[in-house]
C-alpha cells in the first residue's frame, strides 16, 4: 500500500510539473511585429541589416514595406501602420514631419548616395551629352511624382540642357530598382539610377555620374511614426541603424554614411 500511495504522490507531481510547462508555454510572450517601409534603392542593405538586428533582439520580427519613398509616405499619410520609415530624399519625411507623423526627436540623416547614367554592358554610349543621340530610343527614370530619384534625374537632365531634347524619350518606372531592371534587359537604352543600384549587377555599364550641383543633395532620412504599434521598438531601431554594425553595412553597398 505504501508503494501505492508512493506512486500516486509521483504521479501527481509530474502531472502537476506538466500542466505548469504548458501553462507556461501558452503564455510565451508573442514577439514584437516591426513593420518598416524602406525606399526601395535600400532592398540589399535593409535585408541585410535585419538579419543582424535579429541577432540581438530574437523578440522582434522586423517586417519590411520596399517601394519609392513618395508612395511610402502617402501610405503612412493614410493610415498605413508603420512603424519605421527610411527615405531616400527629405522632402517625405518634411511632408510627414509637417503633418505631425513622426515621433519627436526620432529622425535623423542617415545616409548620401550619388547618381549614374547606366546603359547595357554591350552600348557605345558614354555621356549625359549622348542621350540625344539617335541610337537612344528610351531612357528610363523612376516616375518624378513619387521617386526621389526620377526627381534628381530631372533636375540633372535640366541643369544639363538636356530635358526639352530627351523629354519624349523618358520611360517611368515605379521605382529606382525598376530603372534598372529596364536596363538590365535592354528594355530601355540608357537609365538614371543611384551609383549603390548600379553596383548589384554585372549586368549594365556606369559611363558618367551627375554632377552634385546638378540635383538637391542625396540624403536619406529615417524616423518612427506616430501612427505606428510598437515605438519604442520603432526608435531602438532606428537608433540600430546608426550602430556600428549598420553603417558597417550601408559602406559595404556603397553608401556614404552621414555623420551624426
């Protein structure tokens, strides 16, 4: 009988240690859901970067929004839930910081990039000045209403005396990671991307970069938004982005990282 009860005793504990462990488990905390949207000329670097982030924060699940930085801000204009927004120009960021969607004393400038004229591997062009040669049927540029550098481009094209001869030339695409693409595949003749896009492919050829006085200057912006779940994840991240680790990685894909 002793043994019995002895076994009885046994079994209720370790029943008793089984429901706690499930218990316990039910009630795992659910990892932070951090939903960032990022101008898309930052894919390669952004992607990378998570990764190392997720090394030291296995709580938050970084989730990344990737297209031209004037249709990320209209997004979070309308309510989108975001957290996190990196820019490729300042003027989204001043649009949103004006209607009061950034968190106080989050943003900062994070980045500089530079601005190429790429053509095929296989083309003879080699300047700016070419583009009004009769070889050029199509040029692509990312769409000046939405992407920051379709708008350099344009500035670029004017500064150089050359947007009235190209105009009906243009070909707009969504995007700068478009741009490329089009040149990649020899859908269009020549494109306006950042020197960082061009660098990812083997695919294309950088003949002339536009002169900075010809374009606003190249920087790129990051800030937590008011709208967003999670702030101050949504903060320690873009303080990340600044960390030794991060600007690590932006020179790595060719970007100049801004001083603080």
């Amino acid at each position: 009988m002793q043994g019995l009860a002895a076994g009885r005793v046994l079994l209720s504990a370790t029943l008793a240690v089984f429901v706690f462990s499930v218990q316990t488990g039910c009630h795992k905390p659910q990892p932070v859901v951090l939903t960032i949207s990022v101008a898309a000329s930052l894919t390669d670097a952004i992607q990378e970067i998570e990764i190392s982030y997720a090394h030291g924060h296995p709580d938050v699940d970084v989730r990344n929004n990737l297209g031209s930085s004037g249709t990320l801000a209209r997004e979070i204009e309308q309510g989108a839930p975001v957290d996190v927004f990196v820019s490729a120009a300042s003027k989204p960021m001043d649009d949103l910081q004006t209607k009061g969607l950034l968190v106080p004393g989050s943003r900062r400038n994070l980045l500089r990039n530079t601005l190429v004229l790429i053509v095929p591997s296989g083309s003879r062009l080699n300047s700016f000045a070419e583009l009004n040669g009769p070889s050029v049927r199509s040029i692509a540029v990312g769409d000046p209403a939405s992407v920051p550098a379709g708008q350099y481009g344009l500035q670029t094209l004017t500064a150089l005396h050359l947007s009235d001869s190209v105009r009906s030339r243009l070909v707009l695409a969504k995007d700068v990671r478009q741009v490329l693409a089009y040149v990649e595949t020899g859908n269009a003749d020549a494109g306006i991307v950042y020197a960082t896009d061009a660098i990812t492919t083997n695919s294309i050829r950088v003949v002339a970069t536009a002169p900075e006085a010809a374009h606003d200057p190249i920087i790129y912006p990051a800030a937590a938004i008011v709208g967003g779940h999670h702030q101050a994840s949504a903060h320690d991240f873009v303080d990340y982005l600044s960390s030794p680790a991060a600007r690590a990685i932006f020179q790595k894909r060719g970007f100049t990282v801004t001083v603080q």
